[in-house]
C-alpha cells in the first residue's frame, strides 16, 4: 500500500493523538518550554491555540479507512493583516517534507495575501530554520534569548494575480535582506 498525504480542518479528536505522538524533545522545542513537557499538559495549556487557524496533515494508506494525523499548520492572527505561524510534525514523520507541505498550503491558499506571517524558532532548531529560509522567510534582528524572530510578507494579488503556482513560486524565491542570517 502507498501512504498518501492530505490536508483539512483541524478538529478536537485530532489533538490527542498527534500532541502524545510527539516527544519531549519535540514539544519543548515547539512550545518553548524547558525540560521534558508532558503531552496532557500540552493539551491542557495550549488547545485552544491548536485548534485556533488550524489545518492538520493526515496519512492514510491507500484503500484504509483510517487515517493519522500527523502534523498540523496554525496561522493565527495577532495584530491586523500580521498573523503568528506555527508547524508540529509528530516524530514518526519527520524529515518526509510534512513541515514544507503545511508550508506551502499556506503560501498556496490565497487567504494570507497581503498578510504579514510571522514565525519564531529556537536558535538550535536548524530544520525549523531551514524550512523558514526556503520559504522566503528572513530573521528580523539577530537571536535573542535563544529565539530567532522570522517574517514574510506575503505577495498581495496584485502582485501575484492570485495565481496559485505564482503564489507559491513567490514564497519561496530568494530575496535579498539586510538582516543577519540566523
């Protein structure tokens, strides 16, 4: 069987699963939190947040039922036309291109343009970083506190004649920037 990857809505039944998939290391480095994060607590603390601007990544085989959700995107607005962003991949999943998929649905969509979508990583978390850079995000200021802040202004429609492929070509374009490299 082939294993197939798609995208929808995040719904309450998704969190559980996927949050206790992930390990501490994982969750720490997702949530900012120090020593090892209990999955329960995670759920506790922060679902609203998950299920705020969610869309979960789910792997299914072909002709299964079931399916796993295996990552989820959170584009939530903080400020008019500035959204924060955030991505967890479970940890069977990773280094499979889950991360730069959510990436590119969010680029792709259409619903963040003209939008400024900002994301903040560990100054260890070298994936994190590489998945910001291929997508056109640059560091804003160098790292603090461990914390390196990261931006992209989305393409408005005038720009890209919401045009999905162009949309998508545009994010992930190199640009120049006068920001340190992070």
């Amino acid at each position: 069987m082939t294993t197939v990857i798609t995208q929808r809505a995040v719904t309450p039944a998704d969190l559980a699963p996927l949050v206790t998939a992930c390990s501490p290391a994982t969750l720490g480095s997702r949530f900012f939190l120090p020593g090892r994060p209990d999955p329960l607590d995670i759920l506790q603390r922060y679902r609203r947040f998950l299920l705020d601007g969610g869309s979960v990544a789910v792997a299914g085989d072909t002709g299964d039922t079931g399916d796993t959700v295996v990552g989820l995107l959170n584009v939530v607005p903080a400020h008019p036309r500035v959204a924060e962003l955030g991505i967890m991949v479970a940890d069977p999943w990773q280094r499979r291109g889950i991360a730069t998929e959510l990436a590119r649905s969010m680029c792709d969509s259409g619903r963040w343009a003209g939008w400024t979508i900002r994301a903040t990583t560990q100054s260890d978390n070298a994936a994190a970083r590489a998945l910001l850079r291929r997508r056109g995000f640059r560091p804003r200021g160098g790292a603090e506190r461990g914390e390196v802040r990261w931006e992209l202004t989305m393409p408005s429609p005038e720009e890209t004649g919401w045009n999905t492929a162009r949309a998508s070509a545009w994010c992930a374009a190199p640009r120049s920037s006068s920001a340190p490299r992070a």
